[in-house]
C-alpha cells in the first residue's frame, strides 16, 4: 500500500534558533485558540442575556425562562476561569461591564429588545448555515456527533410546546421554530456523512 511521502525534520536536523521559532508558534497558536473561547462564551452570554432580559421585560412566568439565569453564571464562571488561566484576570471587568451596561440599555425602548432578540435569531441561523455549508463543503461530519445535534432538536421541540402552553409569543415560537428544523438539518446531514465514512473505511 503507497504511503504518501512527507518531509519530515527530526531535532538533530532543527538548526539553532528554529525552537524558538517552533515554541512561538505554538504558543500563538495557543492564544489564538484561548481567544477563540473567549468570543465564543461572549456570544454566548450575550444571546443568554437578550433571552433573559425578553422574557423579564414582557414579564412571563420565571418558570419559562429559569434556565437562563443559570446558563449565564456557568458561562461567566467558565469566561473568568479562561481569563484566570491567561493570566490577566482583569481582562474580563470590560466584557462585564458592557454586560451590565446591556441589561439596561436593552429595554429603553421596546423596539430594541424587540430588534435584539430577532438579531439573536438570525445569527443562530446563520451558525447553523455556516455548519451545514461547511458539511457539504468538506463532506465529513468530522467531531460533530450526531447525538448533541438531535439533542438540541430537541430542546427547540420541547421549547415550543412549553411556550405554545404559556406565553404563545410569536417571536419566541418562530425562533425555536427555525432552530428546530435547522438543527434537523443537521443532524440528518451529520448522519448521512458518517454513513459515508463507515462505508469507505
């Protein structure tokens, strides 16, 4: 079986000064991954936060929305945590300070609380656009488990029918409405690309 040729250097051939090349570009690389997470619970926090402060604005029953509380807590546990381990807690007193400066400002009109949970759930779809093109780009479903998608699948279904049961607010609906179907998108389309993999191993 033909294996493909790869240049490989080993130590004795590494001239000096190339280790220190080598070290800073894994430790960028680490910064950029740490950076990546640090985006990523911010976004994550927000859209927490939007949903939060949706549903105290329209004054809907704390059962409805008692999830998000605790989600945002574990998300800013987890984004000190980054910035402890970075060394540099501080960095985090900025994004907390436009957290709370966003509790406020998100409900001085209506047509704003209003825009910003639309907002939350147009870039959601566009997550999941970005996933499904990625999958059909690369045709591998790669670390993606189908499980975690089915399971938020079913979330949005469960979401729907509890709102259907409390508050019927449109907005929510259509939003958990468009997960739903993207998330079964996804799923279906993860599971069709494992398949593929089974078969050609």
């Amino acid at each position: 079986m033909a294996e493909t040729v790869q240049e490989r250097v080993y130590p004795s051939e590494i001239p000096s000064g190339c280790p220190d090349l080598v070290f800073e570009d894994l430790h960028a690389k680490r910064r950029a991954v740490k950076l990546l997470v640090e985006k990523t619970r911010i976004r994550g926090k927000t859209r927490f936060l939007v949903f939060l402060r949706y549903q105290c604005y329209y004054e809907y029953p704390l059962l409805t929305y008692l999830e998000y509380p605790i989600l945002i807590l574990q998300d800013l546990i987890l984004l000190l945590c980054v910035f402890h381990f970075n060394g540099d807690v501080r960095r985090a007193a900025p994004y907390i300070a436009l957290l709370v400066t966003s509790w406020f400002l998100l409900t001085l009109q209506k047509w704003i609380i209003d825009l910003a949970i639309n907002l939350c759930t147009f870039i959601s779809a566009a997550s999941k656009f970005a996933q499904l093109q990625d999958l059909w780009k690369t045709k591998d479903s790669g670390v993606m488990s189908a499980l975690t998608c089915s399971l938020a699948s079913y979330t949005c279904a469960t979401r729907i029918i509890t709102t259907l049961m409390t508050t019927n607010d449109l907005t929510i609906l259509t939003r958990f409405v468009i997960m739903m179907t993207l998330n079964i998108w996804v799923t279906a389309t993860v599971l069709r690309y494992q398949k593929t993999d089974v078969k050609a191993e």
